[in-house]
C-alpha cells in the first residue's frame, strides 16, 4: 500500500455498439478522474467505503468497496505482477453493474465516501 498516492474517483465508461474499439472510450466524458485526490492518509481503509452513482437523479448503484472482488492491495499486487506500473499510473478499481446505458446529455453524480462527488455531463 506504500506505492499508493491516493484515491479519486474515476467513471471509466465504454460506447456499446458497432462504433470502431479505438473510439470507444475516448468522448470527453468517458474516463473522467476527479474531483480531487485525496491523500493516503485520509483514507484509512479503502475497502470500507461506500460508492453511490445516479443518473439524471435515479439510483443507479448503491454499493461498497468491501464488495469488490480484489482488495485495493490485491489489484495493485495483480497488476503489477504482469503490467510495470510507474509513479503517477491510474488503476480502475470497477464497480458493480447497474448503471447503463447512459445517453448524451444525461447527469451523472459519483460519490465515494471520504473521496467526496463529481457531477459529470455525458456528451
């Protein structure tokens, strides 16, 4: 856990549909990390909070990391078991299913307990 920085939040979204794969994750509004990063040190257990998204005010998902399949600690150590992570490299934890699809123009509002919101525009 020593290697990590600390914690935003970070909606990794992927267009479905017959769209060339490069194009997929590349709208503005598609991989957005915010709203700030919080330190290490303000998040004593990072499998211990909770993650809530709507979507144009509707509960699309109500979870917590302790549900996660890989611990905060497990993922970094899996990864960097076959990927070389540098100082400064994001990794995405994932959330549980729930929140497609999402369409231009919608309102999404991310909050991680003790990370804090982001409200994001779907272009």
């Amino acid at each position: 856990m020593d290697c990590i920085a600390g914690y935003c939040i970070g909606l990794d979204m992927t267009i479905r549909g017959p769209e060339e794969r490069s194009l997929r994750k590349s709208p503005d509004s598609y991989c957005v990390l915010g709203p700030w990063l919080v330190t290490r040190d303000e998040v004593p257990d990072p499998g211990q909070l909770s993650v809530k998204i709507t979507v144009n005010d509707a509960v699309k998902q109500d979870a917590h990391t302790s549900d996660l399949i890989l611990t905060v600690a497990e993922l970094v150590e899996w990864g960097s078991s076959f990927y070389t992570l540098h100082p400064g490299d994001v990794i995405l934890t994932g959330t549980p299913q729930g929140v497609g699809p999402v369409r231009p123009g919608d309102t999404m509002l991310a909050t991680i307990e003790r990370i804090g919101s982001m409200r994001v525009l779907v272009s």
